[in-house]
C-alpha cells in the first residue's frame, strides 16, 4: 500500500506543485488549504508524513501540528513545517508544538523530497517499534495468566475429577471439604484477574530465573 502524505497550504500553486510531485514519486496525495480543513482531512485519512504551511487563514500551521499531535491516530504522523520564517526562536517555538522538522521557503524541490523520504522511514520505524511493544505486551500478558492461572485452574480440575468418582456411600462432609478446595481456588482466580485490572503502574519480573521474557509482577500496588 503506497504511503499518505497529506499537504496544506493555503497557496494553490504550491498545493498543485507538490501533490504533481509526491504521486509522481508513488505515493498518495491529499491536499487541503488551510489547518482546519487539514485536521479533519488528517483525522480521517491518518497520513503517514504532513506538509504544512506556517502561515494560513482559520487555523496556522503550528496550532494544526499541535492539535494533530495530541490525536492519538496522528501522534507519530511526522509533521514538516513550510515556512519563511528562519530564526532560531521560530524553529523552537515549532518543536515545542511538536513538528518533526522544517523547510524554509522558497525551498529546494529535491531537499524536500530527500527529508520527506526520511521523515516516512522514520514514520515506519515509529510502528514498527509499537507493534512490537504491542506483541511483547501481549505475550507477557499470556505468560501472566498462564503461570498465575495455570495451578489454582490445575488443583479445580483434579478436584472435580476426585468428585465425579465418588460414590453414594462418601460423607458429606468429604465432598463439602473438597467443594471448599475448589471455592477457594476460585477466588485465588478471581483475585488474580482483579489484581490485573486494578493495578496502577504494572511492574514486570522475570518468567523464568536469568530469564529476558517477562511476565506481570502481580505484587504490584492496586489502585485505590
């Protein structure tokens, strides 16, 4: 799937010279003239790289950058600044508000190309290292649940299978005191999964000894 890349400006020429260029060069182009226009269209097709102007009608281009970068769609999106501005104050008064890098106007056509190219390998490099925080969170969860789960569910099952073998002439009390094993291993469960909801700032620990795969350390403080 050919990567989005979304520009704003509220120069018509510029918007028509760049989207000629970037769907030259493969990719898909959007293009909106202004930051409002802009955020609603980034919003909703979630472009992987913004070109926006510094000065536009309506909304400027750092209060664009700002409120993009606060979506949680669009907070790894990387945002290229046009602008004529230069001074040292104007470029930290844009990485403050979040924009990713900077092109002074009236730019190089083949600079701009060349930064778009990194600003998009570094987009791609930004999720990847999510999917796989993602996938890591996922297996410790897993092996969470499987090492914590995996006994007090072992010692339930054995318990009903001694009760399904058990004849008219056992005791009550027997099978009361293994219902209460089972009761009690039931709660050990119970008490896991609430453990795992409520903590406030989950800690790991190692699966195994000298082990890199982690799992939740349910020692954690809860939330109260």
């Amino acid at each position: 799937m050919a990567e989005k890349i979304l520009i704003v400006d509220d120069d018509r020429y510029i918007r028509l010279i760049l989207q000629k260029k970037f769907s030259s060069q493969g990719y898909t182009v959007f293009v909106a003239d202004d930051g409002e226009s802009g955020l609603e269209l980034a919003k909703r097709e979630a472009p992987d790289l913004i070109i926006s102007d510094w000065m536009m009608p309506k909304m400027d281009g750092l209060e664009f950058c700002k409120l993009a970068k606060q979506d949680d769609k669009l907070r790894f999106t990387y945002f290229i600044i046009l602008t004529a501005r230069d001074t040292q104050d104007d470029k930290i008064e844009g990485i403050e508000t979040g924009a990713d890098d900077f092109v002074t106007k009236p730019f190089n056509d083949r600079e701009l190309l060349t930064r778009v190219k990194a600003g998009l390998r570094i987009n791609a490099l930004q999720k990847e290292i999510v999917e796989l925080q993602h996938q890591k969170a996922i297996t410790e969860l897993a092996l969470t649940l499987g090492h914590e789960i995996n006994n007090p569910l072992g010692i339930m099952m054995l318990v009903l299978q001694v009760l399904q073998k058990k004849d008219d002439n056992d005791t009550i009390a027997g099978i009361r005191k293994e219902l209460r094993t089972v009761t009690e291993n039931g709660n050990r469960i119970a008490e896991i999964v609430k453990k795992l909801s409520s903590l406030d700032n989950p800690q790991l620990k190692p699966y195994l000894k000298d082990s890199d795969t982690n799992m939740v350390d349910l020692s954690g403080t809860p939330q109260g």
